[in-house]
C-alpha cells in the first residue's frame, strides 16, 4: 500500500504560511497532492528568493491514513489536533464515491467552525459541496467541475455557480473546477502571497502555464453533447465530422435525416440542449484543434479542412469558443512543440 506523507514542522509565522488541505476517504488524489506539489515547488523558489515559505498540513476527519479515490492512502493528521493552530490557507479537494458527494459531519462541523478565522478558503472540484454544507457560499460566486456544475446549483439555489470559470475568486474564496484546475488555483494563490516571478517559475518547474487560457467548456463540449443521444444521431454526427468542407445547413442535416427542417431542428434541439448550427461549429472547431495539436499545416489549410470559409472564420470561432486564436492554441498544444525542462 502507497503511502504519502506530510509531516507539519511549526515555523514562525513570519517565515511561513501555514496551509491545510483536507483529506477524506474516496476523495481526488490529484486534487490534493497538484496543489500540494506546487506549493512544495513555490516554497523553494520563495525561501531562496525571501526566505519565506508555506507551511503543509494534510488533515482529515479522524487523523490516520485516508485512501483516495485511486487507491492511494494518504498519512494525515486529525482536525482537532489543529485547534488552536493559526490557519493562513485552508484546501478542500473534492472527489466522491458513486454519483453523489458526501463528506464526514465531522469534517463539515469543523470547516464550518474554522472558516471564518483562516485568511483564505479554497476548494478543488467537487470540494465546493463541503463548503456549500458548511454554510460558505451563500451569496458568492463559485467554480466546479463542470459535470457537477448543475447538481451544486440545484441543491444550493444561493450560490452563483460558474460551470466554464478555471476557477474563482469571490474575496477570500477561492474555488476551482475539476482536478488540475486545483493546480491552476494554487498558482493564482502562489502569485497572490509571493509575486508573479516565483509563481511563474512554479510553473515552469511543473511545465504548466501559470494562465491557463479558454474556460472549462472548451473540455465539456463537443465530447459531452455528443454523448446524449448515440443512437440517434451518433450516425448523424460521424457524417458530419466526414464532411466538413460541405454547407452544412439545417436543411441539408434534415434531409439527411429524413426529416422536415423544422421537426429536425426543434427534436435535435430538445435532445442535444443545442442547436444544430451550434454542434456543426462544436464539430468543426474539435476538427481543426486536432489538426493543429498534430500537424504543421498552414492556418489556412487547417481552415479550409474543418469546412470554415476563411482563416478568419476560423479564428473568431476560436476567440469565442476559447479566448484566443488558432496560431496561440497550436503555441500551447501542439505536438510538434519543443517543451524545455525546467
């Protein structure tokens, strides 16, 4: 059996800044150990730099190992051992067993009793439903993952849930989508106590960018759409990914089905939860970011083979659907690229 372990020195706290991630059985490992790699990173870069670093505690409910969601058991230390020990940071990973979040009361009672005496209160994915149960987030704006997104805004009517955010920073709430969106966070945090030189070098040293660009759309869609109804039109959407360079309209669609342009759009509709015109750019553009991750052709050829009518075409879907153009995308993803060690 794996275990990580995390073991709590006391420093000054003019020389550190103490941060507890909780843990919790059946929870994310990413979540936890992604920011708490960063933070191990940053404190190196800072300690060097200021001679200032963070502090890392892992606790749970009952102290003792906590086996993740991977199977991985984690060595933590017990709630109630941290009263009375100041907080500058405290972390809530998420990650659940089956389809429905749940936490420890006891863990709930004590993020409920603590948070309004630490300096900042974050949460990774699925850890925004502990703080929603311990009463922190009526009234502020949150990210999770966006699989989860509706689930959270339905249970808690109060919270404003951004479902495309990386993540949020409400004051001194910081919430993120899912897995390594928690490393994206704790950047943000790193940027926030130590400056951008240290925090930008955290992520040189995890080959991260420190701002990721697009939001958390540009992973939920096409794939998920695409997934609600197979049967129907999975056929329907290979034939459209084959032929691309075609006018792909309404009409052509519905005929292709066999169906009236006007039946066709209103059933698609209410089956996908999008339109057919919106699935078709979806398509295109999940086309032409393939090409650019694994090709070197030209912006324009990447165009013309997803079926837009020019480059530019193409770039504004892109600037829409992910905040910046085809040639920036290709910088960030693309195979051909020469990552340097950092």
């Amino acid at each position: 059996m794996a275990i990580v372990r995390t073991d709590a020195n006391p420093l000054d706290s003019a020389t550190s800044c103490r941060v507890v991630l909780l843990a919790y059985e059946h929870m994310n490992v990413l979540d936890l150990c992604g920011p708490l790699q960063a933070l191990a990173t940053a404190s190196r870069l800072a300690d060097a730099a200021t001679n200032k670093q963070y502090e890392t505690i892992v606790a749970s409910a009952d102290g003792g190992l906590v086996t993740t969601s991977s199977g991985l058991a984690i060595a933590t230390v017990a709630v109630d051992s941290l009263d009375g020990c100041a907080i500058d940071t405290l972390i809530v990973p998420g990650g659940c067993k089956g389809e429905t979040y749940s936490a420890p009361r006891r863990l709930i009672d004590w993020v409920a009793r603590r948070a309004l005496e630490v300096r900042r209160l974050c949460s990774v994915c699925t850890g925004a439903f502990l703080l929603a149960e311990a009463g922190q987030l009526q009234g502020k704006r949150v990210a999770t993952h966006w699989e989860w997104a509706s689930r959270l805004r339905e249970s808690h009517p109060d919270i404003d849930v951004d479902a495309d955010r990386i993540f949020v920073r409400d004051g001194s709430l910081w919430t993120s989508a899912g897995v390594t969106a928690g490393i994206d966070m704790t950047l943000a945090l790193i940027e926030d106590d130590f400056g951008h030189q240290v925090a930008i070098e955290t992520a040189r040293r995890l080959v991260m960018f420190i701002k990721r660009s697009g939001g958390q759309s540009q992973f939920s869609k096409p794939l998920s759409a695409q997934l609600k109804d197979p049967e129907r039109f999975g056929d329907l959407h290979a034939w459209i990914a084959s032929n691309l360079r075609l006018d792909l309209t309404v009409d052509r669609l519905a005929e292709r089905m066999h169906m009236s342009s006007r039946t066709f759009a209103r059933t698609y509709t209410a089956r996908m939860g999008i339109t057919p015109a919106k699935m078709v750019e979806s398509i295109r553009l999940e086309a032409a970011c393939r090409q650019l991750e694994v090709s070197e052709l030209p912006l324009k050829a990447v165009a013309d083979q997803a079926g837009y009518q020019d480059e530019q075409a193409m770039r504004r879907a892109f600037q829409r659907q992910f905040g910046v153009g085809p040639k920036a995308y290709r910088d960030r993803f693309s195979s051909h690229r020469t990552i340097e060690a950092g």
